[in-house]
C-alpha cells in the first residue's frame, strides 16, 4: 500500500495546491501520528498526486481530462464544445 493509498484508506481527501502544498480534508481529523505520518512520507505523496496530474494542453482548447473507471487520468480530444461539456459532466473526478 502506498502512503497516498494509506491516508486515502484513513477517510481524508489528499491533494496538492498550487504551491505544490498537500491539502488534507478533514484536517481537524488528523491525530498527531497522522501528522507525523504526512511529515516524513510528504515527497513520496506528492510524487504520487503529480504523476497521477494530467494538464490538459493549452493549444486546444477541445482538451480534457476524463477518468477511467479506476480514476486515472486521461486526456481526451472533443469533437466540439458541446462535446466536452458532455465528457466533463459524464466523466467527474472520483473521490
């Protein structure tokens, strides 16, 4: 099981602000050896939120990232506007 698997499996939603900080909901559930626990396993979870971040490309803007259906990341080209409105609203991220 992988630190961001262990905290995930422990109630809290994990992810990453932009200044690349953990964002930890609901952090007033955190016992300290949580705490401690986040401390020293910090790089391996961000390691793992960011290779699990697609960024969709700038240059189109028919771009976007859907889910599959074990929640990773995928880029996906629309086939207009309506289309991705379809495939944003279809395709939520998973918590």
């Amino acid at each position: 099981m992988t630190a961001l698997s262990e905290i995930v499996a422990a109630g809290f939603d994990v992810s990453l602000n932009d200044a690349c900080g953990l964002v930890i909901v609901p952090a007033s559930r955190l016992t300290d050896s949580q705490r401690e626990f986040l401390k020293s396993h910090k790089a391996a979870i961000i390691g793992e939120l960011k290779a699990d971040y697609v960024e969709p490309p700038k240059n189109n803007s028919l771009s976007t990232v859907c889910y599959t259906p074990n929640g990773k990341p995928i880029l996906v080209l629309a086939k207009d506007e309506a289309h991705k409105d379809w495939l944003i609203k279809m395709n939520p991220k998973q918590e």
